[in-house]
C-alpha cells in the first residue's frame, strides 16, 4: 500500500466544496447541501459572511502577523470584550480548542505553584468527555478509541462520571488540583449537564480549594443562545477553553481566567507563535460585531427551540430510526436506534450535512445564523431521510 500526501488519519466522504454561501455549501459537482455541521460547531457565522470577508480582506491587506513580543491593538480590544461580557478578568489566545484546552491545564497547575500547593496537579475529568487530541486532551478526554495505540497517556486525570456529584467529591484527594468538566458533553452526544450538577461542582471546588475548568470549545460564542453556556448554570468558572465559533471559520481560541486563577502567570511563562496575530484579532472582533448585535443570541434561542422541538416531532414518528432530541440552543443532538452513521449517511444524500457523535448520536449544528427557511428545509429532509431508513 502506498501512503497518499495526504496523511490518512480522516474517513473523508466523497464530497469537496468549492464555496458558501449562508447555510449553505456548493460541491465541486454541482451539489447543494445545507450546512448542518457548520466545520462542527466553527462556521457560526455560516459562510461568506460580508462583515467577515470586507474585515478579513481589509486586515489582510495590512498586517498578518507579528511577534507577540509586540503590542497587538485588535487582541487588546478582543480581550476587553471577552472580559466585559464574561467571568473572566485576562485572556491569553491561541489556535485551537486542543491548545486552549492545554494551556488552561498549565494555568491550573501554575496556580497551585504560585500558592504553595506544587503538589496539587491532578484533574478530576468526566467519563464521555472530549478535550482534544493532544495527549494531554486525550488523556482527560477518557475516549478508548482516541487513545489507542497513544500510550502511556498524561497520568494526571481521575475520571468519574457525568453527574454523579457523589463520585466527584470521592475523586477529590490531597493532590486534586482542578475539576474540568463540559457544559454539554458535545462529542459524547450531546449530554447537557443539570445546572444544579454545575453548581455542585462549584460548592465542591470552593470546599477544597480547587479551580473549576470549563471547557467550552463547542458550548462557546453563542453556540447554545448565550454568549457561553456556563450562564444557564447560574454560576462561572475560574478558567474557561475557548474556540470554534469565535473565529467564524478563522483558527482562533482563548483562555479565559479569572485574576485568581492567573496569578501565577507572567512574562516567558507560557506562549504561542501564532496565537492572537493580527489577522485572527481582526476576524475574531468581527464576529463578536455580529454575535453581540441586539436581537442575535435571542433568535439563537427561538431557532434552537423551533428546531428541538421540530425534530422531536419527527423523532416521535419514526421510532425505528431514533428515539429522542436533546441539546441546548442550537448545539442539538438525535439519539438514533438505527447506527447513527447509517442517518448521517441518508440526511447527507437528502442534502443536509450533519456530524455523528457518541452514544449513536447525530449532531445538528446549524450556522448561528439560520432562519425558518433553512429550518423548514432541514426537516422536510430529516423527513424524507428517516422515512427511507424506516422502511
């Protein structure tokens, strides 16, 4: 067997877009299909959005990077933004959700340096989680399949599972550092956490000293009809991961903590290339124009209730096919009784793109943007789809 230039770490369906428009993507062929896994959960903005392109095309033609070793103006003001609208007091900026991820681990352990507890490293972690596909990420992640043939993993994660405050409080020892949890397990299938879960895990961190570490790489930048998901819980973090959505498109991601939780961080204690260049800056602030527009994460809102409530209509009528809808604003998840491949599939040859999950799931991530004509589109297609897979 020859290895193709294109190392084969993906199963790529036979498609190739060539452009976008909205919520909608054009293959190489001809074919248009709504665009219900936005680059999963990144393209929040759907695609060739004017204010993006006319800020992108604009910085473009001005600066695309420098040294952080230089003021950069655009990452100064995203990071006010992120602070004002957020827990969070600092920022740090990155390029992926794994590097945010990453960096709020060493924040973490930073920390614990800085007041004296060195010795305190260890992460209490979920069963079902995903954080990444560093080793770090999928050693806290607690996926088998992500670790195969990866070992030893980063011996620093106790895991427990999902909800059950009883076995977080058992995980917790003299060198529990953290607790790192998602607000909605989205590669685990779209798991919303009980708020009152979210809260316990706050109570138990203020008890022992710990740091809460929410990551929101997915949950994040409007994705479930908030500016972040930690708000419906009623109580914040002391860091935060953050991407995806808050580039449109763009690699962008952050690190958000509070003032506490930073303490330990200064000059040459951590850093990163390309994170907060210029380019990424300009884009990221452009985004943040549109999300924080009066009106725009309410219709995010009303667009995940329509499109929850739609689909659990059609859910109800096909019990061959799937037998329940659950999610968050639009982060929105259909656990299947057929293998959720086979409905990824069937909804792919109807038009409409989507991503599977685990736990038989298919995730339904539509472009923030999305109005009641792609709504109406995407169930008359779940409709034909689940029909062709019930008989």
């Amino acid at each position: 067997m020859v290895i193709p230039a294109v190392m084969p770490s993906y199963a790529r369906a036979d498609i190739a877009f060539e452009r976008g428009e909205g919520a909608w993507l054009y293959a190489t062929d001809g074919r248009r299909f709504l665009d219900f896994a936005s680059g999963i959960a990144v393209t929040a903005l759907g695609h060739n959005h004017p204010h993006l392109v006319r800020t992108l095309t604009e910085q473009a033609g001005k600066l695309w990077h420098c040294s952080n070793l230089f003021h950069i103006p655009d990452q100064e003001r995203l990071a006010e933004r992120l602070v004002a609208d957020s827990f969070a007091d600092t920022v740090f900026f990155a390029n992926s959700g794994a590097e945010a991820t990453e960096g709020g681990m060493k924040l973490i352990r930073r920390y614990h340096d800085a007041t004296g507890n060195p010795d305190r490293y260890r992460i209490v972690a979920f069963e079902g989680s995903f954080h990444g596909r560093t080793l770090a990420g999928i050693s806290a992640g607690a996926n088998k399949a992500h670790q195969a043939g990866f070992g030893p993993l980063v011996d620093a994660f106790d895991h427990v599972a999902f909800g059950n405050l009883n076995e977080v409080r058992d995980a917790i020892g003299p060198e529990t550092a953290a607790i790192l949890v998602e607000p909605v397990q989205g590669e685990g299938g779209i798991r919303p956490a009980d708020p009152a879960f979210l809260r316990g895990l706050r109570e138990a961190c203020d008890e022992y000293g710990l740091l809460l570490f929410f990551d929101e790489v997915q949950t994040g930048a409007g994705r479930t009809g908030r500016p972040f998901a930690y708000e419906w819980s009623g109580i914040a973090p002391d860091v935060m991961a953050l991407a995806k959505g808050l580039g449109g498109g763009f690699p962008v991601a952050a690190v958000l903590a509070t003032e506490k939780a930073a303490q330990g961080i200064g000059p040459g204690s951590h850093g990163s290339t390309f994170g907060g260049n210029p380019l990424a800056m300009a884009v990221a602030n452009a985004v943040l124009d549109v999300m924080l527009e009066d009106g725009f994460l309410a219709n995010v809102r009303v667009q995940g209730e329509a499109l929850q409530r739609r689909v659990g209509a059609l859910v109800a009528a096909a019990p061959k096919v799937a037998d329940a809808v659950r999610g968050l604003g639009l982060l929105v998840g259909i656990h299947c009784v057929a293998p959720a491949g086979e409905a990824v599939a069937a909804l792919r040859a109807e038009g409409l793109l989507t991503v599977p999950a685990a736990d038989n799931v298919v995730r339904l991530l539509p472009p923030l943007v999305i109005g009641e004509a792609e709504l109406d589109a995407a169930c008359g297609m779940i409709e034909s789809a689940f029909a062709k897979l019930s008989s």
